[in-house]
C-alpha cells in the first residue's frame, strides 16, 4: 500500500512520472537514517513527490524519525502533504489524546499577542476621552466597530485557513492573499461605511424632529 494521491501526481507538473520513479528508486537505496537526513535538505515538493510513491509505513516511520530529530515542524508538513493529517497545525495524535500542555502551546502565542493588541486600543481610546465625552455619539459605534472588525477578520481567517488546509493555498502564495483580501477589505470597508452614514442620518433626523416637537 503506498500513500498516493491522485489528484496531486497527475497535476505535478514539476517533474514527470519517471523522473518521480527514478528519485523513488534512487531515495530507497539508502539506509533509513540517511532518508530522513535527505528529507531535511531536499526541496519539498521533490521529497513529496517521492514519499508518495512509497508504502505507507515506510513514510509513517519516517515521520516519526523527523519528530525525535526535532524536526516537528517539518514532520507535519510532509504529514500534511501526503494527506495522512487534515492540517498543518494538527497534532499526530487525535483532539482527547493529545496532551493539554500541547494545546495550550499551540494557542497561548495568539491569545496574549490579541490581549495586548486589546490594551493598546484601550490606550488609544483613554487619549481622546474628553472627546468621547463630548460626543456620545462616537462612543455608540465604538463597540459597532470592534465587532464588525471582528467578525470580518473571522471570515478571512477562515477562509484563508481552509484554502491552506485542502491544499488550494501554499504559504508561498501569501502576497497574492493579502491583495485579495485588501481588496475585499476595502469593498467591505466601503459598504460598512455606508450603512453607518445611512443609520447616522436617520438618527440625527430623529433628534431634529424631537427637538421640533
């Protein structure tokens, strides 16, 4: 049984089917411990291109091999390559069996990077209180703001990690990402703006009418 995608061999328009064959032949004359140190310094897609044409306990070790080298990063990218993880950022093991110390590495980075991304706004905001003050108005839309931030920054982010997860996207391809979603940022930015300036008018118009009245 050998670890083939289809999809991904016939579309490989890097090398050819005999070339892949050759390097496969060639990359199983050598001892174990010479193949994983040449999946250390081999390009990728050539190493994924060869490990894909071989049997599917043979890569699995070694995979393993790579994780007790230090090589986890790498591990699981060839893990993710080769379709035996659904992504990058999943451990080996499944979501019960892998230790709570592992999880919390994989997400303590981004949580306290968003907490002090969330004291910096709290000081931007505190600078201009006596203009809050003022104008309640503003400190109306405040939350407004945040939550539509937030909840458009959610759509790309899952967007852009599903592409990445079924393959559609390497992470070569992230300056053609970031024009995109600039882009699709500034028509959401454009159309948000607009119904905030829409919701503005007919609030002020109220307050006119009431003060008529």
């Amino acid at each position: 049984m050998t670890v083939m995608n289809n999809t991904l061999v016939e579309n490989n328009t890097y090398f050819s089917q005999e070339e892949i064959g050759a390097a496969r032949n060639a990359f199983l004359q050598y001892e174990r411990d010479k193949q994983v140190h040449l999946l250390t310094v081999m390009p990728i897609e050539e190493a994924a291109a060869v490990l894909h044409h071989c049997s599917l306990s043979h890569v699995q070790h070694l995979i393993n091999e790579l994780e007790l080298l230090g090589e986890d990063k790498l591990a699981r990218h060839y893990a993710h390559r080769l379709g035996l993880i659904h992504s990058e950022v999943e451990t080996g093991e499944s979501y019960l069996a892998t230790p709570v110390l592992e999880h919390v590495k994989q997400r303590i980075g981004w949580i306290i990077s968003l907490a002090l991304l969330g004291i910096v706004s709290g000081l931007i905001i505190a600078q201009y209180e006596d203009i809050l003050s003022q104008l309640v108005l503003l400190a109306v839309y405040m939350p407004v703001i945040a939550a539509a931030g937030g909840n458009t920054g959610t759509q790309a982010a899952t967007l852009v990690i599903r592409a990445l997860a079924t393959g559609e996207l390497k992470k070569r391809q992230w300056l053609s990402v970031l024009w995109k979603e600039s882009r699709v940022a500034l028509c959401l930015a454009t159309a948000i703006a607009a119904s905030w300036l829409a919701g503005s008018c007919c609030l002020a118009m109220r307050q006119v009418l009431v003060a008529l009245t």
